[in-house]
C-alpha cells in the first residue's frame, strides 16, 4: 500500500457508510407484520431470493432464525414478546450497520410493541409493511395447525384469536394476497423499496 496516498478512510472506524458503498446499496429494515399465515414468511424469503437475484444482499429475520437460536428462552407473556421484539430490532441494528437489508418476518401484534422497534431502529431505517390477509383466510390456510390448536383451547393468547391483532394506521405499504399472487406481493414491495435501498 502507498502510504503517501493513503485515503482518510484508513484514520477512522468504518462507518455504515462506507460498508455500503461496498455492498452498493443502502440498508433498511423491512419490518413485516401480520396475522400467523397472513404470508410474512413466504413473502420475505421470496423477497429476499428477489433482492438477491437483483445484486442486492439481504438476510430474513424470523422465527425460525431468532426464536429458536437467540430468542429460544423467551417464551410469549406481554414481557416475552416485548423482549423479543427489543432483541430482534437489537440485531436489525447491527445488520443495518453492516450496510445489509434485513427483512423481519414476525406477527409484533401491537402498534406499541412496533413503536418499541421503530424507536431503536431509528425511523428513517424501518419500513413498515403490513401483509394484510383477513383472518378467516388465515385460518382456512392454517399452514401450521396453530389455528385449530388455538380454537381448541390447546394455545393460550393466539393472535387473531385470543389476543388482539392491532393493524398499522399507516404502514409505509400495504400488501393484501389474497388479491396478489407470491410473486406480485414481491414484485410490488420491491418496485416500493427500490428507490430506498438503491445506492
Ligand atoms: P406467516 O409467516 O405470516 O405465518 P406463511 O408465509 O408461513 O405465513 O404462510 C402463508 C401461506 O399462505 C403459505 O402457505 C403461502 O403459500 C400462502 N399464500 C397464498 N397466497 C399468498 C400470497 N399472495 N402471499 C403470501 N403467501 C400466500
């Protein structure tokens, strides 16, 4: 290396910035929020295929990743989910500051418990994209039983069933599948975030 023409880049910490401009995109968090089965899972994986196949680089958060790994001693009393969701956004932030796109997949039922995300996340880096599906096609869907079990007494404090599903009064998009296939749902979130993430 030439130090007499060393950039001013090697006197400082990396900053988010600089990681971006590698990656050549700017990072968000695209925070998906939804009944269970509304879709937030397959929709972010497809999304996530999407952004990669488009050059961008981003990582799925969910349930399957965070509850069963970091999250796995929490269980889902009010302080449970609150500390979930705080640890979730936690890591967001690590992955934002990486310059990576992370895309989260949880149900985060309450406007409050969203708030909580949105206030470590910083505003201007959480995208909030409600993935609306009424709940009698989520649970005709049932992709995992919970519905059935839920009705049946067998899962407490379910939501949608008994526990509340709070929508967002103004999510940055609204994505409704049951008039959109898979792809259009991805198709239409990424023609959205585009512009945001576009370097
Ligand atoms: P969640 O992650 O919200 O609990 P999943 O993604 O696990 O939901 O399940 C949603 C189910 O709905 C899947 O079986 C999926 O194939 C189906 N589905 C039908 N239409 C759509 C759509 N337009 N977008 C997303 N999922 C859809």
């Amino acid at each position: 290396m030439n130090t007499n023409n060393i950039h001013p880049i090697f006197d400082r910490l990396l900053q988010r910035e600089d990681r971006e401009k590698r990656l050549e995109q700017k990072s968000k968090v695209l925070w998906l929020t939804g009944l269970s089965g509304s879709g937030k899972s397959t929709i972010a994986e497809a999304l996530e295929r999407k952004l990669y196949n488009e050059g961008f680089f981003a990582q799925v958060l969910d349930g399957d990743n965070i509850r069963s790994g970091i999250n796995n001693n929490l269980g889902f009393s009010i302080e449970d989910r609150k500390e979930n969701i705080r640890r979730i956004a936690e890591i967001s932030k690590l992955y934002l500051n990486s310059g990576v796109i992370v895309i989260n997949s949880f149900i985060s039922p309450t406007i409050e418990i969203r708030n909580f995300a949105k206030s470590i996340i910083g505003e201007t880096d959480f995208i909030e994209i409600y993935i609306n599906t009424p709940l009698e096609i989520c649970e005709q869907r049932d992709v995992k039983g919970l519905y059935k079990k839920a009705r049946a007494g067998e899962i407490k404090g379910f939501t949608g069933i008994d526990s509340p599903y709070e929508a967002p009064l103004n999510p940055a998009l609204e994505v409704k599948t049951i008039q959109m296939s898979v792809e259009e749902c991805v198709d239409f979130i990424y023609k959205y975030i585009y512009n945001h993430i576009n370097f």
